[in-house]
C-alpha cells in the first residue's frame, strides 16, 4: 500500500495497519531517499559480486 500526500509535511508515516512507518511518496524528498536506497543496494551488490569474483 502507497501513502501519498503533498499536503502532508512529514516524509515518514505510520502505516494505518500494522506496525511500521511508510514512506509518503507526495513528499519531494521521498523519490530521492527511494533513489538513494536503491543506489545503495546496487552498490553492495556490485561489491559483494566483484570481491567473489577475486577470491
């Protein structure tokens, strides 16, 4: 489930069922911590791959 809301100020929120927070995807920082998450996640990848790879 989305939570999408310019109006709403916080980039963070607490998911209506279950425990957590959610993202707000109507906030303007939320593609770029997305875009940073995925970044971070091809990066290790490719690290863990490369250093397999030499030993």
């Amino acid at each position: 489930m989305f939570y999408s809301d310019p109006r709403d100020p916080r980039l963070f929120v607490l998911r209506r069922s279950g425990l957590g927070l959610t993202l707000n995807f109507g906030h303007p920082s939320a593609r770029l911590a997305l875009l940073g998450l995925f970044g971070a996640l091809a990066l290790v990848t490719t690290l863990a791959t490369l250093l397999a790879a030499l030993t």
